[in-house]
C-alpha cells in the first residue's frame, strides 16, 4: 500500500520494497509485467538489470548472489528443492588479464576459501546445481587452477559447496562428475565404494555418481586401442570398421547413414566428444547378411546392443517414450532394471586386452559403470522411500548426468564468436551473464545432448548507491611550489634551450634513451587526462611547462606532435613538469619491483599505491599537506591501471606467439 499511494518517480526504492517485488516476480514474471501493465507501482525490468550490477562474479563464492538465490528457493516446494551437485573441469587459455574494477589480475590459480598462487591457471572448474525432479538449473561458484585441483582441495571445496546449498534452503541428494583421476580420489576420501557408492556431508547423505555418457566415451577410446574380453566372449573394435567398409560400397542406400569417419578415427578433442562416442553404440550391423565373416562379430553386435539399452535406460528424458528402454525408473518398468543389471554384470567381468603390449587390465571406466549404475539405483530406492505418498513415483534418469554442465561450457566457448579456450576474464563474464541471464542457446555442435533445463537467474542484488557524479571541486587555492621537489634526487639531465638547436647531431640526445623519452611522453599523456578531468589550473601550471620542446628527453613527445595543433591549444601532447616526470619514474621503479611478487595478490593496484605514496613522502617535502595532492594519487592511479593492463597483454602476446611457433599446420604454411 505504501508503494501504491506514496513512491514517487525518481525515488530510490527501499529493501522491503525490492524483496516484496522480487517475491512477485519469482513467482510469476508473467503476472508481475501484467500488473506494472495495470498500474500497479513496481520496479522496471531496466531497474532490476542496474541493480545486478552490485554483484563481482569472482572465483569463489559470492555471498550477495547465495543470497538471492536463497530468496529464489523460498518459493519452491520441497520436491523442487530436491537437487544434484554437478562439477566439472574445463580448459582456459593460460593468460593473465587485469581487472580494473576488482584491481586483481584474472588468469592466475584461485580457489576462492584455499586462496590464491602465482601461478597461472590452465583450467576453470565449476560447480553446478540442477534440479532432481523441475528443469533448473545455476552454477553455484566457479575456481582456477593451474593443474586440475587436487583430490584433496576438490573435498576442501565439496564439503563447504554442500553446506552453501544447503544454507540456500535446497536439498542435494547427489554428486556426479566424470571420471577424472582427482574425481576418484574425491570419492575415496568420501568414503564411496562400487558396492556402497554414498557418502555423508553436513548430515545429508549424498550418492556418488559417475557421468555416464563420460564413462561410455571412455569405453569407446578403449575399444580403440584395444579388445574388451568378458568371460569366454571379445569385442573387437575391427568389427565395427568393417562393417562400416561394407556399408560404405553401398551405393542405393546405407545402414549406416550417420556414422562418419570421425566416429571411427576421432581426433584428440572428437575423442573427448560424448556424442561421438555414443552414436558408435546406435550402429546395427549386418552380421546375419554373413557380409561380415569376424569370429568375434557376433560378440561385438551383442555388446554394442546391450550398451544401447543400458544408456538408454540411463537417458530417461519423459514419462512416456516410444522406446521401453528409454522410460523413467518405475516399478511397472522392470526392463529398466534388467538392463541395468545385466550391465552391472558384465562389467564386473570385463577385461580390457591393449594391442600393443597384449596384457589385460580393468580400466576404471569398467569399474565406474558398475560403480554408477548401483549408484543410479540405490537413489531410486531412496527417493522412492522418501515419496511414500506417492505410489506411481518415478525416476528421469536424465536428470543424473553432467548435460547442463557440458552444455554451459558449450555456450561459454560461443562467447564472441567461439572460443575453444576463453581466458579467464572470459570466463567470468560468461559466469556473469549466465548467473545473471540466458543470453544464448547451446549449439547443435556441444559436447552432448542438449538439456530442457531453465537457468535459475539472479534478477535483483542487495541495495547498491550509484554514484556518478565527480568529487567535490578543488578549491582555487591549491598550489605546489616547485622549490618543494628535491632536485638532487633526480636522474634526469637537462640541456638548455642553447644547447638543444640540433638534437640529431649533438652528443647530449645520445645520452637519453628510448625508455627516457617514452617516460616523458606518457607523462605528458597523464597531465592531459588530469587537466581534462578536474580542470584545475594549479594543476595545470604544476604539472606541464610554458618552455618549448627541447629538451632530449622530450623527442617522442616533438615527433608525435601533429601538425595541425596550434601552439597553446587545449588539444594535443602536453609538456610535462620536472614534478610530474619525477613521479612518474617513482610510480614505474615501484611497479618494476613489485608487480612479479604479488601480481597474484588482491588489490594490486592498492598495493603499490601505497608503496609510490611512501616513497613521494620521501622524495617531495610536504607532499601529504598539499592540497592538490588527491590529483597527483589520480595521475598514480592512472598510470598503475595502464601499466598493468599494458603488462599482461604483453604476456599473453607471448603465450600466443610461443603456441604459434609449435603449431604443425602453421610450420606447413611456412615451409618449416
């Protein structure tokens, strides 16, 4: 009522005001336009988008975005609140990038609660949650690391995961994960066995589940290099190439329309394509037209028809499908578990054979489809028990794989285009965009299935004051005496105006360097942004000279001149002051030194400000009493921001040219 009769235009909106219509809105969007529609006093759509901006989606967990997401949760039912953990590693470029908002350098290992390291991050892992029973989904927190994180940090941050969603108000009931070495270390220290797959974290039992298209892929890669033997039977990859060379010679029609040479000769990366892997389990030979004469065929056809009904039964997407195999846990769909059992068995005697050394091993893909699958159904059991009131309960086994992750990876590398290995920066935005909209749709070339799942999007952050205006006006009376510099401390030579009439002949232009003049040069630049941005004229007389260019050390400033600026002109290069020339070489030793030992840290930039504020104490006499000093902090500032921004592009060219020089295609191309 009190929104009704008395918000006003213009004037900002309390915090009860924000949670009463972000409850509308998260209830229904639809009736929350429909009632702005009927001029009922509510924040606009555009409001609420400012109002995202407060959040830094950084590494770790952001505790103002946990907080609406538990705002969210309030409106769900406790079977929508019945969950499963997903997480999952993916490449980045390995680059560091300065964030200017955050003054960090984005691209090195964080972790989020285990800290930071200098060292620069190769992989981004993120950690998901997706609804067990609704089609929700959101990524909860994301981390860099340099090397994959380790099993015993991956518990470190499982363990403090769970405790955030369940202080979110949700109920987790599984994590899931591919088979990475650091992922079966996680289970083990979480006490998981292939007969009892569970663990206990914070109270709730959780099931431990391996993402089974991942664990059909690596089945396949191990049928490329070798035979899978079980008991008296062998499958042989051979099998299926040949049957695919027999197709091939059709000339009317072919068996075998979707399978191309990628599905039997992958790549590195096809190899890492669960897609690819599973449409070689959807081939149906031609064995019984005795084209294919193989002593191990008719094993191999077996084998492949059992996995097809075993990802099937584990690809569960609706109620009713017109393939049995593909209908929900049931206790009417007994097929269902009969194919899931006859998979249990036959991977618990199944042996891989490696071509080259002809010795028999078990994969850990062999064990994990065991592992998983009795994992997949001690949680049927569990949530059946759970829903006693419900006698027709059923279980999409869909909703148990890591789809909506790959798929949000997928929408990551569409970031400007595609990017298979975005930089960290990158990396964040995307995680920006997606906690806060759904911007783009997964592409039809993903690593899997695309999912029917709705992110969970933040629509509205915790009160944030915007404030654009400039600082207070500097009084008239500022001033800096330029008697206050201490001279003698200076490096710098200057020549007189007589010395100076032919700066390509004379010896004193061979004393200065590049790096001199260029330090000149981006001085100059510096008091022009300064006077540009606060106008002030004591600053200008302080920071620039009335003298004409010739000194030597001001070259690059003379050559880069244009023509067309009139002398006295605002426009164009400044000259810069001894002053200003003297911070400047503080500012840079201080970012020389420093930048390599704690470009790793938080507040980078603050860091060494402190340091060059220390150091011009030191060097100007009663630097902290003027009063046009908060102008010459914004010079330092300036200059930080773009050193560092200008520092790690030059690492990152170097990253670049050292790939380059190692590509095989590109030595093609250059005859090398």
């Amino acid at each position: 009522m009190t929104m009704q009769v008395l918000h006003k235009n213009r004037r900002p909106w309390s915090k009860s005001e924000k949670k009463l219509s972000m409850s509308l809105y998260y209830k229904s969007s639809s009736t929350y336009k429909f009632l702005r529609r009927n001029g009922i006093v509510l924040p606009a759509e555009s409001t609420v988008r400012r109002w995202l901006k407060s959040i830094d989606y950084v590494p770790g967990f952001i505790q103002n975005y946990l907080d609406q997401m538990k705002l969210k949760v309030t409106t769900m039912t406790n079977i929508d609140k019945r969950c499963v953990i997903l997480f999952d590693e993916m490449a980045i470029m390995k680059c560091i990038e300065y964030n200017k908002t955050l003054d960090i350098i984005e691209g090195v290992e964080d972790l989020g609660p285990l800290g930071r390291s200098p060292k620069l991050a190769k992989h981004a892992l993120v950690i998901m949650v997706r609804g067990l029973y609704t089609n929700w989904k959101f990524p909860l927190c994301y981390f860099l690391t340099s090397n994959g994180v380790k099993g015993n940090d991956l518990d470190t941050l499982l363990q403090h995961s769970v405790k955030e969603i369940l202080n979110i108000g949700l109920l987790p009931t599984a994590l899931i994960c591919d088979q990475g070495s650091q992922n079966r270390k996680l289970f083990s220290l979480l006490g998981g066995t292939e007969t009892n797959p569970t663990t206990e974290i914070h109270g709730k039992k959780l099931y431990l589940i391996y993402d089974i298209p991942h664990i059909f892929k690596n089945i396949r890669n191990n049928l490329l290099n070798g035979d899978i033997q079980i008991k008296n039977k062998k499958i042989v990859f051979k099998d299926v190439i040949k049957t695919y060379e027999l197709d091939s010679l059709s000339t009317k029609a072919r068996a075998m329309c979707k399978i191309s040479p990628s599905h039997l000769q992958p790549n590195p990366f096809q190899k890492m394509s669960c897609k690819l892997a599973l449409q070689i389990f959807t081939i149906k030979t031609s064995i019984i037209t005795g084209q294919l004469k193989s002593k191990t065929a008719k094993d191999t056809a077996d084998f492949l028809l059992e996995m097809n009904n075993t990802f099937d039964a584990c690809n569960s997407k609706n109620l009713y499908d017109i393939n049995r195999n593909r209908r929900p846990m049931n206790s009417k769909n007994t097929h269902i578990f009969e194919n899931i059992n006859k998979s249990i068995s036959t991977f618990r005697d199944a042996k891989k054979i490696n071509h080259k050394t002809n010795t028999m091993s078990v994969p850990p893909c062999f064990s994990g489809m065991v592992w998983s699958l009795t994992a997949i159904k001690l949680l049927y059991e569990n949530e059946k028990n759970y829903d006693e009131e419900n006698k027709s309960y059923f279980l999409l086994t869909n909703r148990v794989n890591q789809d909506p992750l790959e798929n949000m990876f997928s929408i990551m590398r569409q970031k400007n285009g595609y990017t298979r290995n975005p930089t960290a920066r990158i990396f964040r935005s995307c995680v920006a965009s997606i906690c806060t909209f759904s911007l783009m749709k997964v592409s039809e070339k993903c690593n899997c299935e695309t999912d029917s799942d709705n992110y969970l999007t933040v629509d509205i952050l915790s009160d944030v004051e915007i404030n654009n205006t400039i600082k207070d006006p500097i009084p008239d009376n500022c001033c800096f005496k330029a008697s206050d510099v201490d001279s003698t401390d200076s490096n710098l030579s200057f020549t007189s105006e007589s010395e100076f009439t032919d700066m390509t002949d004379t010896e004193t232009v061979k004393k200065v360097n590049l790096e001199e003049c260029s330090v000149v040069y981006f001085a100059g630049y510096l008091a022009k942004r300064c006077i540009d941005f606060f106008q002030c004229k004591n600053c200008e007389a302080n920071l620039t000279t009335e003298k004409n260019l010739n000194e030597p050390n001001q070259l690059l400033i003379l050559l880069k001149t244009f023509e067309y600026v009139e002398e006295n002109c605002s426009q164009g290069l400044k000259n810069p002051s001894s002053l200003l020339i003297l911070i400047c070489n503080i500012s840079l030793e201080v970012f020389k030194k420093l930048f390599d030992e704690i470009k790793s840290e938080k507040g980078v930039a603050k860091v060494m400000l402190n340091e060059i504020k220390r150091r011009l104490n030191k060097k100007i006499s009663n630097f902290e009493e003027l009063k046009c000093k908060e102008h010459y902090l914004y010079l330092v500032k300036l200059l930080l921001t773009t050193r560092i921004y200008k520092e790690c592009k030059w690492v990152k060219g170097e990253f670049i040219s050292k790939n380059a020089s190692n590509n095989a295609k590109l030595k093609i191309f250059e005859n090398k």
